[in-house]
C-alpha cells in the first residue's frame, strides 16, 4: 500500500524562527569573545516587543539590543522595537555539574539522530523540499522586498512506494506580500519563481497529478509578530526530520554545546548518517539519553527499521568501536565552540553540508 508523508518548513520571518534565529546570533556573539561560555538566552515576540530572557556565564559582553535590532531590521520591521531582558547567571546548581575536569551533560533527557538513503543528503524528501522551496523564497523576495515580506511557510505532500518517494502529490506554500498585490499575481510569480524552480531539482519524481496550492488563505498582508506571536524553540519538527524521525524534548537553539539537546542531537545525526552512508542500513535512528552531570550516556539504542545490511549486534559494534557519544568527545570531533549557529537556525539543522556533524567519516 502507498503512503503519503507530509512535512513543513518555515522561513525567517515567522515570529517562532525570528527568535530562533537572534538567540543563536546572542551564542554566537558569546562563543567569539568566550568559547566557554554557557549560553542559554532566548527570547519572545509579539507586536513591536521583543522579550529577551535567560541564563549567561560567559566572559563576554553581548550588546543583546544592537544584535537584535540588526536582525529584525534585516527581517524587514519598519518599525522600533522596545526590547525588555532579564538575563542571570547559570545555576551555580547547573554549573558545577557541567564545568568540571571532564564535562558533564547539562541535563538529562533523551535526544534522536536520523538518516535515510532515499536522499543524496540522507534526509527525509519531504522536509527537504520544504526546505528548499523557503530558501529560494528568501533569496526572490530579498530582490523584491516591496512586494513580499519575509514571513512564509510550506508544506509538501510526497506519495511512498515500498518506502521509496515515487511522487510529489501537494505543494502548499504562503507567502506575506504587498496588499497592492493581486492573489492571481502572487500566484504566477511565486510559481515561476520558487515552486518551479525547486521542481526542477526532481525531474525523476511523478508530477502528473500534482497540486500547488499558493496563499490559499487570500491575504497575508499583516505578518510576523504582528500577526502571530514567537518564541524561541516552537519549530523542532521542522529543525529536525519533519516529522519523519523522532525529536527528543528539547529544542536547539540559544544554547551552547555543552547542552546535550543540542550537541546530542548533532552527534546521533552524524552517527545515524554514517550508518546509512556507509551501507550498513537504508535507515537508522538513534536514541542517546543523559544525566545531568554524567560524562557518559546512559543509554544507546539504535533503530534500522529491518533495513540493515549486517546483523544489529554488528552495528552496536561499529558505533562502539568509532563513536564516542561523551559532551566532551562531542564538542572536540565536531568542533562545537565555534560561532557557527545562527545559520542553523533556519532551513533545518540537517542535510545541509556545511556542518561539521554532516561529514562522513572514513
């Protein structure tokens, strides 16, 4: 029986990635005057207020106001923005459970990695599409930005046959746009400009009976926290899998690397990939848990959905023998103190090859 799987993607003016996206900015900023520092500051959003909140130990001194203004002016707000922060230090409780000769885990909790091969990129194609339809958007209204805005969303329908795409079925995409603009205008052009484009990419895949469907609400003139409230952490699904393989309970952005939610997730990603790439499995998933403090995981399960190519206690093996899912390994072989996240925080923090938990290892 054929299956359909649907994913979504939004792009950065959605008030929930607009904050995604100045929190790891605030990390980044840490992690170039202070590679050590602990990070966790987040913020919210809504109308021309920008709440920004949380925990900073760090030698660093963040202009947090500066950094946020730059980026919701580069958004596309217009207008001033009154910014409120209540920032503190760590838990010292937290802090001397993580800072120590060997890193602890900042918490407990689980965390997931995933890969399939049903894509060059090892990623679910659903989500991957997603992806790149709110990419190309982002790069045609930046040459357009009085007639469309920055807050987006799609969301792409793929039909499955023996667990390989063998169809695209629904393209749904809306966009935020000049009130000058016709619906039938809008239409045409992020048609032409976008959903063709990214179909191009597929010549492969069916699309005879496929369905674009572009700002089916009618208007989207009043966008971003004008028109919805944000806050940091509300788009896991979509900085994962899309739905596909399974999240853990913590969200990626704002935090440093000593945050397992974060690095965690990176490691069993790079390790699930691996797996597939190498062709031990057509797909892996991989489920670590912690405890706060503790330098090792206290657990290790993997899952190759009866697609393994060797038996699972061979797997185990493999991952024993090349993969060390401690903080502090984690930290080292990714290179994790660099400030490289704010280009995480949109378009997915996989698939993408610029990131050093991509990289395949020999």
């Amino acid at each position: 029986m054929n299956k359909i799987i649907t994913s979504e993607s939004v792009n950065i003016g959605h008030p929930d990635k607009t904050c995604d996206t100045i929190a790891d900015a605030f990390l980044d900023e840490a992690l170039k005057q202070d590679k050590n520092s602990q990070m966790a500051v987040e913020c919210a959003i809504k109308n021309n207020v920008l709440f920004v909140y949380g925990e900073a130990t760090t030698n660093a001194k963040i202009n947090y106001n500066k950094i946020a203004r730059e980026i919701l002016k580069d958004i596309g707000y217009q207008n001033k923005f009154k910014i409120i922060k209540r920032i503190s230090n760590q838990s010292p409780d937290i802090n001397h459970a993580v800072v120590k000769n060997e890193i602890g885990a900042n918490d407990q909790g689980m965390v997931y990695g995933y890969a399939t091969n049903e894509t060059k990129e090892f990623m679910p194609l659903p989500i991957l599409i997603a992806h790149k339809l709110m990419k190309k958007y982002e790069e045609y209204r930046r040459l357009n930005v009085n007639d469309f805005y920055a807050d987006a969303k799609s969301q792409v329908s793929i039909e499955y046959k023996n667990d390989r795409p063998i169809a695209i079925k629904t393209i749904l995409i809306s966009v935020s746009h000049n009130s000058k603009l016709k619906q039938e205008q809008i239409i045409e052009r992020i048609n032409n400009n976008v959903v063709k484009v990214v179909l191009s990419e597929y010549p492969k895949l069916k699309k005879d009976d496929l369905e674009i469907i572009i700002n089916p609400s009618g208007k989207f003139t009043i966008w971003g926290s004008f028109g919805d409230s944000g806050c940091v952490g509300r788009k896991i699904v979509v900085d994962t899998y899309g739905g596909v393989g399974r999240v853990g309970g913590g969200c990626f952005s704002s935090k440093n690397a000593t945050k397992v939610d974060r690095s965690g997730a990176y490691y069993a990603r790079y390790v699930a990939k691996n797996i597939v790439a190498h062709g031990i499995a057509d797909k892996c998933e991989i489920q670590v848990s912690y405890g706060i403090g503790l330098s090792k995981p206290l657990s290790i399960y993997i899952e190759t959905f009866g697609t393994e190519k060797v038996k699972v206690e061979k797997i185990y093996k493999y991952v024993e023998d090349n993969f060390n899912f401690s903080p502090a390994n984690i930290i080292n072989e990714l290179d994790l103190l660099k400030p490289k996240y704010k280009q995480t925080a949109c378009y997915g923090h996989f698939g993408r090859n610029e990131f050093s938990w991509e990289k395949i290892k020999k």
